[in-house]
C-alpha cells in the first residue's frame, strides 16, 4: 500500500466544486489527505476547529510546515514556489498540478484576497492532527463527533484494505462507522469521483457498488466541471 507514504504538495481534486455545499462555516471538520487542503479550504470557509486524520504521521509535519509557510508567503506564487522547490520533504510533486489549474481547484488559491483571508482565519482556528487508518475510525476517534467530514478520494483504495471482507460488506461496515463521528444534521463527503461517467470504475469495485451496497441511504451526487471533464463527489446528510 504504497500510497499510505504519500504526501501531496497540493490537492489533486476540485475541492471548488463541493466545498460550497457542505457549510463549514462554524463547524467541527474532520478532514482526511495528506496535502493539507481540504483542511485549509475549510478554514477559509469559516470552520474554526479542524482535525486532519492521516494513516502517514509525516502529514503532522507537513501540516505544520505548510501553515508556517502560508503565515510567511506575501502571495499565492510566492507559497506555491515555496512548496514546489521544497527540500524538507518527500512530496510526491510528479501530481502537482500547475498554478493556474489550483487557482481552479482549491480556493483559497483562487485570489490573492480568498489567500490573504486563509492567512487571517487561521489565526482563529485551531487545527490539530491524528493519525490512524480511515478504516479504523471507531477504534482511532473513540467517542469524538464531527459536524462536517471529508474523504476526499480514500473509498478509491478499498480493495487495497479489506483484505478477505466482502466488497459491499467493507462499504457498508465503514460507511456505518463514519456516521458513529457524524453529528445530527452532519454533512459526509464520502467518495470524489474524476472523470465522472454513469459507473466509474475502480481496482475490485464501481461506484454502482458503492450505491448498492448503502440502498436506503439518502446520497447525493454532487457534478462539477474540472478542468476539461467532469468530476463528482458523494454526499451524506445524517438525518
């Protein structure tokens, strides 16, 4: 599971496209992803109390370093190239988009005003970090509830984990053990879909066996053009 090592310098998805409408704003996020930027486009949209939960513990590092770095960047170049020429760590930069394309995904690098308004809300937020596998949720949070939770694009690497589970099993077991951390009335970003087609398909399994395996559940498919296609991320309300 090589991908476990991984540390991306920035997001290799569109966060623009669904961050609107999770409603971050004043709520507890739980995020996953080691390049730090859904967690940041939280802040940026008002969440003052963001936990960053990665199976890799380097991601505490580059969380830290990576706010260090916003508080000492004048501009948006100035962090990207910061970043892009880094020697601290070992990013995996052959998926580092370019700057014009990030100005698109991630918001807060949209405009040197949504980048000047990250640097003053973290100032306000309290971001913390715990490492554990995603697929181990109830024996790494305990107890703890979120108002908003992100996967960003972990459901992708299933088959790397389930090991003899079957695959609509694994999908349900941990879609029952992310709403245990979900508040009443909270918003699950559970998959992002690339290239967005009627049935994706993945390494043992399709986005019809995602929506299989959870008939009966409520969810979302929120569409949104990236790039020249179009991506997509499930959503859960808990009701």
């Amino acid at each position: 599971m090589a991908f476990v090592d991984k540390v991306y310098p920035f997001t290799t998805e569109s966060i623009s496209g669904y961050i609107k409408h999770m409603d971050v704003k004043d709520k507890r996020v739980l995020t996953v992803g080691s390049s730090m930027d859904q967690a940041l486009n939280a802040c940026l949209y008002g969440s003052k109390d963001v936990m960053v939960m990665d199976i890799n513990e380097g991601t505490k590092d580059y969380m830290q370093y990576k706010l260090h770095l916003l508080n000492e960047s004048d501009t948006r170049r100035d962090f990207y190239d910061a970043i892009s020429n880094t020697k601290e760590f070992n990013l995996s930069k052959d998926e580092m988009f370019s700057f014009e394309a990030l100005k698109r995904m991630s918001p807060y690098m949209a405009s040197e005003d949504s980048f000047t308004l990250l640097k003053n809300n973290i100032k306000e937020t309290n971001f913390d970090f715990i490492p554990g596998n995603i697929y181990d949720m109830d024996g790494v949070l305990g107890d703890r509830q979120y108002d908003r939770i992100i996967l960003s694009n972990v459901l992708q690497y299933i088959n790397s984990c389930r090991g003899n589970i079957p695959i609509y099993q694994f999908i349900k077991d941990n879609f029952d053990q992310f709403c245990n951390h979900l508040s009443k009335d909270g918003i699950l970003q559970l998959m992002y879909i690339y290239a967005f087609e009627k049935n994706n398909h993945f390494e043992g399994y399709s986005t019809i066996d995602v929506l299989r395996a959870l008939e009966g559940n409520i969810l979302e498919i929120v569409k949104f053009e990236s790039g020249s296609k179009e991506d997509a991320a499930i959503l859960y309300t808990k009701k």
